[in-house]
C-alpha cells in the first residue's frame, strides 16, 4: 500500500487540522515539511501538486487533494473507524454535520485568526497589536460564541451528541485564542468552556500538540506510524 503524505507547515491551522484527523483515526503518515518562509509553497513541485500554492497538500495513493476541511471530509468517510465515525451515513444528520463545517469556515475562523494574528503573532515579531482590530474581531467572534453556547445547550457537541469533524475543526484556533486574553471569550460561556475543554483534550489533539513540539524546526522527512493494527473498517 501506498504511503500517506501530507505536506505542510507545523504552523499552519489547516494542517494541525488535518494532523488531528489523521491521528483520530489512526492512519500511518508520513509528514513532509514545506518551509513556507523560504517560499517552497510557490515553487514549480508543490504548485503541481495545489495550484494555489496553499498548504497543506494530502497524498494518500493516487489521489493528491488540498484544503484541509476536504481533506478531514474524505478521510472521515473511507477510514472512519465502526462506531466512532466523525460524520453520519444518514444523509440528513450529515447536513447538519456539513452546515456546521460551513459555520466553522464562514463564521468562526475569519474573527479567530484575526485575534490569533494580532494577539500572538505581531508580538512574537514585535509588533503591537492593534486595539480597534481586536476590539472588532471580538466582538464578532463574541456574537458567533453565543450561538454556539445556545447549540450547546441543546446537543453536548456543535453538531449533534456525538463528535464529528465539526468540532474538530475548531482544535487549532481554541488552541491558540486560549492563550490570549481573548479566551474570555470562551470562559465566560459554562457550556462552551467545556466543551473546548473536552475537545482540546483529546488524546489526538494532544499527538498533534507532542508532533508540534518535537519536529520544531524540522528539515526532513518523518514517519510517524501506527503498529500492531489492522486497517480501519470504512
């Protein structure tokens, strides 16, 4: 069988995700970094592989796909394990599934990323954030969060009672708003706390977290491997 890849960068939201739904499912990979700050994202290999030049990039056999929420759709439909599948075979609860990927796309990471951006990368360059974005960016994600702790109220994840890729999808950003004062945001909602508590700390999660940590700064390739196991059942 052929080999997983996924290319990427260990600093990219879209990635983690697609790390996340790798190790939820307990597939062998191998990661292949592209340093995106040298450029290799725009080089002639990586444009033939995503023509948009946008990591991260998906190779599982003869079947090459970028962006990341199509990526975690097709992986969670052809190697969702019995039982804990993270979306339904039920057209319809798959709807809801799908609306809320939707949510998390239009509605969530637009403001996250702008606080993530203003609050954690601009001081890690050095630079200071700037009080009218934040102050606008939370003010969006404070209406979309109380949507959420309304949903939460009614189901104990984003789409249903079970977890699906929805909230999966949330891992990266949860991540890094709770390292800023923006995690307010989040704390000041019961349900919603607890449910980013409960999802961010998923064993998954926390192989992606380790993978971050160890391949700091990485240069080559690296495997990372699944032993003793049997394929998972479609």
């Amino acid at each position: 069988m052929a080999v997983r890849k996924v290319y990427g960068s260990l600093n990219s939201p879209a990635k983690l995700k697609v790390l996340a739904c790798l190790f939820e499912h307990d597939l062998d990979f191998e990661f292949v970094p592209i340093n995106l700050d040298a450029g290799e994202h725009k080089e002639k290999l990586f444009l033939s592989m995503n023509p948009f030049g946008e990591v991260p990039v998906y190779e599982d056999g003869d079947i090459k796909q970028f962006e990341a929420r199509a990526i975690i759709r097709c992986m969670a439909h052809e190697y969702g394990k019995k039982g804990e599948e993270l979306i339904y075979w039920d057209a319809r609860k798959q709807a809801v599934v799908a609306n809320w990927v939707d949510v998390e796309d239009h509605q969530f990471e637009p403001p996250a990323l702008k606080l993530i951006s203003e609050l954690i990368i601009k001081p890690e360059k050095g630079l200071v954030p700037d009080e009218d974005v934040v102050a606008e960016a939370e003010a969006k994600l404070g209406k979309v969060l109380q949507v959420y702790e309304a949903r939460l109220k009614r189901f104990k994840y984003l789409a249903s009672d079970k977890y699906t890729i929805v909230d999966l999808l949330h891992l990266p950003n949860l991540q890094n708003l709770m390292r800023t004062p923006a995690r307010k945001l989040i704390e000041s909602h019961p349900r919603e706390s607890a449910w980013c508590t409960e999802i961010l700390a998923r064993p998954a999660w926390t192989k992606v977290l380790d993978m971050q940590r160890q391949t700091d700064d990485m240069t080559c390739i690296q495997n990372f491997e699944f032993p003793n196991k049997g394929e998972p059942n479609p």
